[in-house]
C-alpha cells in the first residue's frame, strides 16, 4: 500500500480512537455539610459505578469510598464518620473506569463540644493551688454550695441538728445555750462560718432569742 493510501486509514483509525475516548466524572461541590461527613453528586460518569477519593492535601488523597452505582451517568456519593472529623478540611475527587475528575475542597463544620462539668473543680483548685489552706477552706465550702447558697445549706443544717435537740431533751433551756453557742459562727458575714444570715433572717433569729430567753425567765420564776 502506497504512503498516500495510509492516510485515510489513519485517519479513519484516530476517529474510532477519539470516539472511544470518554470524559471524566465531574466532581460536584459539597452538600449537606456537617462536622463529621458531607455528600457529593457527581455527572458525567462513564460506566456502571463511581467512587471518591479524598485526603487532606491536593494530590495526595489517599482514603477511598466505596462504589457507588450511577444512574444515567448521574450518582450522589456519601463521606461520614471516622477517620472525616469536625472542623478538617477536606480535598476530594470522583473516579470511574476512566480516571479521576476534578478535585473540590470543603471544610467540615466545627464540632460542638460536649458540656464540661464543675463538679471536680474543688478539688482542682486544692491541688493546683497546692493545698493553701485558704484555698482547701473556700473549696470545701463550695462543694456544700454549687447549687444552693451556703446561708441555705448551713441554715438547714442548723434547724435540724437544733430540731433534733429539741426533740431529744424537750428543753427550751437548751435551745437557748445551743442558740448563744452557735450564734457567733453563722450570723455575721467577717466573723466565724462568713454566712452573714440575711437581714429578715436576722430579724426571725433576734425574735427567736428573745423569745427563748422570755421562756428561760419565766421558767427560773416559776420555780
């Protein structure tokens, strides 16, 4: 065959070549972004199937999805969960049988983080502060108080411990002596416990006292 006859014959040959030549997947942009994985819908796929490849840096995405069957050339694939982590930026690209198509980059929302709990911080404070005995006092007070005001927690404590006295002797005297003793710790906020009652509180504790010392008279002239 002549040089000149080859010509069409290649010709012919490079348009069948360049027929069966497909374009690649185009890589759609991210959706449904959250802080541990995103979809993406990728076009133009050539064959039955598609998969993504995806890493952390251009070029070098190095973690797999798994296939993914396309429909008319069409297919949405997913990436969640681990090793995916909150906050990462992510470069990823879809494959088919013909190659890998354009490579898109998203950033995944930033994790919530679970809620830290105080309960353990007296005792942080102790030892952080290596146990200065101020520090071990304000601590030891703060576990009683997280929730509740100390003036109540104390308070409570006081009126049944006293209840408790009272209903063991049956002796006003008694509550009287309990009520002197215990009054220089919990009624003044730079004295004793630092509770500093407050003001209508003081009020109800003054009336009780002269109550319970009108009670300790009556009951000395009595007999």
């Amino acid at each position: 065959m002549k040089p000149s006859a080859l010509v069409p014959v290649l010709f012919i040959v490079l348009l069948l070549l360049a027929g069966t030549v497909s374009a690649l997947p185009t890589t759609g942009a991210a959706a449904d972004i959250t802080s541990n994985g995103f979809n993406t819908t990728i076009t133009g796929i050539t064959g039955d199937n598609v998969w993504v490849f995806w890493g952390d840096y251009s070029g070098k995405e190095n973690w797999i999805t798994p296939n993914v069957t396309a429909v008319a050339g069409t297919a949405t694939v997913q990436l969640i969960g681990a090793p995916v982590y909150g906050g990462e930026t992510i470069v990823f690209q879809a494959c088919d049988s013909t190659g890998c198509g354009n490579e898109e980059t998203v950033t995944l929302a930033a994790i919530t983080p679970i809620p830290i709990y105080t309960f353990g911080q007296p005792i942080r404070n102790i030892t952080n502060s290596r146990f200065n005995p101020q520090i071990i006092q304000d601590s030891l007070l703060s576990v009683y108080t997280m929730v509740a005001p100390a003036v109540i927690m104390f308070g409570v404590a006081f009126l049944f411990f006293a209840f408790g006295i009272w209903m063991r002797t049956k002796s006003v005297r008694m509550m009287m002596i309990l009520g002197l003793l215990i009054y220089p710790f919990i009624y003044l906020s730079n004295a004793g416990l630092h509770l500093g009652i407050p003001l209508i509180a003081q009020s109800v504790a003054v009336g009780l006292f002269a109550a319970s010392l009108a009670g300790l008279l009556v009951s000395w002239m009595r007999k």
